[in-house]
C-alpha cells in the first residue's frame, strides 16, 4: 500500500478516537453544498469533517473559484481511486476496474483568500424567532436550494442551514435546537420521535407567530404520516405520544409567553392534523 495513502487511512482511525462519530457521520451523509467535495466518496467527506472544514478543493479549483491559497497553508490528503480500462473476452465493451488508490492534497476553504463564493453571498429572510437562535448562539445561514434538504441543523457548528425561505422549515431546525436543549443532547440521524416533536413544534409555531400557517400544513402531515407509519402509529396517535415533549420545546422557545399561550399551545398541537 502507497504509504501516503495508509497515513491517511490510519489518520481516520485516529479521528473516530477522538471525533464526534455521529456527527461526522451526518455531515459525511448530507453534504452541505453543491461543490466538488459533495461529489466525494464518503470516507473523503469524513476527512474534510474532521480536518475542520465544510469545503475543501485542490489548488486548481480555489483559482478557478478565484480564489487563492494563502502562503503557509497545510494541505490535508484525500483518496482518489485510479480505473483501468480492460475489454470484455466476448464483447466489444470495456470495462472500468480499480486498480489502486492514491492520495491527493486540498486546501480549506479557511484557507484561501479571493472572491466570496455562491454560497456565501445567500441572505436570510427576516424570519420570526430569528432572534431565540442567536440567544442560543445559534448562526443561521442561507444555502443553494439545490440541495439535498431544506434545512439542517448542526449542533457540532452550532448553525442552522436553510435551502428555503419557508418559515416552518426554519422553526423545524429551531425546534431541534430546542428539543436539544430540553433533553441535554438528541440521538443522531433521523429518529422518528424527535423528527415528530421537530415539525409538530413547527406547525404550532407557525399557527402562533408565523405568517405562513396554512401555507405547508399538507407536507407537514405527510412528513409526520411518514415518521408515525415507522413507530407503527397513526399520525394523531404519534403526535399525543410526544405531546408533553413537544409542548415543553415550544415553551422554551416562546420563554413562556402568557395570556394564555400554554393553553392554547396544546389546543393547535392537538388540532392541527385532526
């Protein structure tokens, strides 16, 4: 094995040691951008996480990009798999195998200099509750909507990324920071419970200081219908099982206005998908 290429493999072992895993893991499934190191292979995803960057490119590509690596900057490795062509014995096709890997240097993103990129130039909509995020010390961004999701949200960044300027959207991401605080900390990947809890604070928080209320309630019950068919429940049944859950993530983002906005917080949540 080229011995660059086991320092990066062995350098990925070292990282899970002493990463967030879970987190890595996330990013690595759910590119953030459509750029280059989108298109890498999982394990180069994992590299460029744990190298401390959400966007990393080879010399060539930050000068097409206009931008430039700053003298000084250390490069970190990825793996390029290398195909030879063989012809098939009976057919006229050829065929593309792996013959080996080698190891290529790119830059962060943190360091280069130059013109802004696409997708630093996006602005955030005047949204509602804009403000608890930045209580939370919570960025929100906005992102290219040709993305692979909506929104995320990022508790390793502590960021909030938005493909789309619909305020549920926004209140869904909100809402896991929410449930995250609530709970002290939340199971990675897609848990159903926790995804219910995120879109039911969502809709109620549409119905109590959006503007969009009625606007997506039909994809927000087909996303609930989803999550619910998953538990083996039935959308109203799934949302009263996290009920209790739910109500105490909307209070701690509404700081538990009152007249009466407990009350009528549980009237919404239980007849929003009635």
């Amino acid at each position: 094995m080229n011995s660059k290429v086991k320092e990066v493999l062995n350098g990925i072992v070292e990282m899970f040691k002493t990463g967030d895993v879970p987190q890595a893991i996330a990013f690595a499934t759910h590119p953030a951008a459509d750029i280059p190191s989108a298109r890498w292979s999982f394990t180069n995803r994992l590299i460029m996480f744990f190298s401390g960057t959400i966007d990393a490119r080879g010399f060539r590509q930050w000068n097409e990009a206009k931008r430039y690596v700053k003298k000084g900057s250390k490069a970190f490795h990825i793996l390029v798999p290398c195909f030879k062509k063989v012809k098939d014995e009976d057919k006229d096709n050829e065929t593309e195998i792996l013959r080996f890997f080698k190891s290529a240097p790119v830059f962060r993103l943190e360091d280069t200099d130059g013109e802004p990129l696409d997708y630093q130039l996006l602005e955030v909509p005047d949204l509602p509750l804009l403000e608890r995020a930045e209580e939370w010390g919570i960025s929100v961004n906005a992102i290219p909507r040709n993305y692979r999701f909506y929104g995320s949200y990022s508790k390793a960044n502590k960021e909030i990324s938005l493909a789309t300027s619909e305020e549920c959207v926004f209140f869904h991401e909100l809402a896991h920071a929410g449930h995250e605080k609530v709970k002290g900390g939340l199971e990675s990947g897609q848990n159903p419970l926790q995804e219910i809890v995120a879109e039911l604070s969502a809709r109620a928080l549409c119905r109590l200081v959006g503007k969009q209320a009625n606007e997506t309630i039909g994809n927000s019950y087909k996303y609930i219908e989803g999550y619910a068919e998953e538990l083996k429940l039935s959308p109203y049944s799934a949302c009263m099982k996290v009920m209790s859950e739910t109500e105490k993530v909307l209070q701690l983002i509404l700081k538990g206005d009152n007249n009466g906005t407990k009350n009528q917080t549980q009237a919404e949540m239980q007849t929003a998908f009635a």
